[in-house]
C-alpha cells in the first residue's frame, strides 16, 4: 500500500468512526490497525488534512500544537460514550469547514479563469484550448515533495515561453488528489487561434515536457485526441481545441471546460497533505 493508499484508507476511516457508523467501544480497535503505516508515512513538515490530523493526534502519532488534548481526549473517549460523540461532532464540523474552504477556493478559481477567457475571446477571433493532465503511474510510491519539485520545474518551463510553451497567451492548473489517480494536475493551456491549429500536436509537445521532466516515470493524458474530442463533439459539447468567439455554442463549451478546472463538488480530489509552506 503506497503513501496515497495509505492516507485515503485513513481518512476514509475517520469518517467512517466520526459517522456514528463504528460502535464507540470498538474504536480503538479499528484506529490500531493503521498504527504501524501511519506512523512510517507521518511527516511533522507536512499538514494534513482535518480527519488524518485528527488520527495522527489521536494515535499519539504527531507533534501538533493539539496534540496533548487529542492525546488525553483519545484516552477518555475509548471508555466514554459521550466524549466520542463530542469527539466525533468536532472533527465533522472541521473536516466540513475544511471542504467548504476547497470548494470556495475553487469557485473564485472558476471566476478568474472566466474572467481571463473572456478578455481573450473578446480580443481574438479564435482560441486553441489545449487540455493535459499530467500524473504518475498509479502504483508510484511519489511523495508531496517530489510532486511540488516536478510541478516547478515545468511551471518554470511555462513561464520561460520556449518550445510548445513559445506562444502561450494564458494558462491554468488544478491540482488534485485521487483515489485512482493519486497526485496529478490539470492543465489548460491557450493559444491565439489565429496563428496556430495543432492542438493535438500542442498537447503531445506539453505531455512529452513532463515526461522529461521526470525522467519518464510521469505520465499524461491528452484531452486533445482526436477520439477523445470526437466522443464530445457527437454530444455537441466539445469545448476545446479550435474555438471561434463568434460561435456562442463553442464559447459555452469551452466555458463548461474551463468549469470543470474548477469544479466546486469535487470533495474526494482535496489535497489530502501538502507543504506547510506550499509552492504549488
């Protein structure tokens, strides 16, 4: 079981005790069998979110501020039923403000990157959208640190606008968390569609950066693909590629896309630990 298994695996069962769904007496029994690869996974550089914290604090496992209280609290609520629902209540009501705070980041996300199209479509006639995600094989046992690294490196790569980063007008990213996936980011890259309609060339050049940059243990999905875009264009929802600002179905599409980045209900893709001093 790799890092990603190991903190969803915990953090499922956190919600699992916490929705009253464990009976309180057996607690303890089921927090102890992620003792052993809890703590070999357990970095105190690291913040976790709200329901690994709690385990971690719990199980006597981390060094927070908290940890004194959670450690006496975890004591008294394996013998009291009340104390567990108390327990219980407060790490629902933080994991809850937790995901509310994602889901508002991701919905001023949403605006800026509406905002950002629309001027642009506003001064051009045509935009190519070109959509990359780029991730590792799933059973890569990658840490936070070297998705941060990797994640600069092209970054840096964007912003020195050379090879199929020369003519990039705008970008944006979502970075992401998942179950099947593990880390892995979002790109939407555009260009000015009037110099340029290899979008699919686009995306291969962009997928072939990454795998350079991680020395081919990356991976990457291009959205581009022709089969991929003509599954989208037979619903009539294709929103990249070639998108005439004129045309106010593709502007819709291309808005719908762009949404997607941004999605505001997407609570299992949280960042489950990241840097406590986050550049990515």
């Amino acid at each position: 079981m790799n890092r990603n298994e190991t903190l969803i695996q915990i953090e499922d069962l956190m919600l699992y005790v916490c929705s009253g769904r464990c009976h309180w007496k057996e607690v303890q029994y089921e927090l102890e069998d992620y003792r052993e690869v809890a703590t070999d996974i357990y970095d105190p550089d690291l913040e976790y979110s709200p329901m690994i914290q709690g385990y971690f604090d719990l199980m006597s496992i981390s060094r927070s501020s908290d940890l004194h209280n959670r450690t006496r609290l975890g004591r008294s609520l394996f013998h009291s039923r009340t104390d567990f629902l108390n327990f219980c209540e407060d790490m629902l009501d933080e994991h809850e403000r937790f995901i509310n705070r994602h889901k508002r980041q991701r919905q001023r996300n949403f605006k800026t990157l509406k905002d950002n199209f629309k001027g642009l479509s506003n001064n051009h006639c045509k935009l190519l959208l070109v959509r990359v995600d780029v991730s590792y094989p799933y059973d890569a046992d990658v840490d936070i640190y070297q998705f941060n690294a990797d994640l600069n490196i092209f970054r840096r790569r964007i912003h020195e606008r050379r090879k199929c980063f020369k003519h990039v007008m705008d970008y944006s990213w979502a970075i992401e968390q998942g179950r099947d996936k593990g880390y892995h980011c979002h790109f939407l890259f555009i260009y000015n569609g009037s110099n340029h309609m290899r979008d699919g060339y686009f995306a291969e050049q962009i997928g072939e950066a990454w795998l350079d940059i991680t020395n081919g243990d990356g991976c990457y999905f291009s959205c581009n693909r022709k089969s991929h875009k003509d599954n989208y264009l037979r619903q009539g929802t294709l929103g990249i590629g070639m998108i005439h600002s004129n045309d106010e179905d593709e502007v819709e599409n291309a808005e719908n896309a762009i949404h997607y980045l941004a999605k505001a209900d997407k609570e299992e893709q949280h960042l489950l630990n990241k840097l406590q001093i986050n550049y990515i």
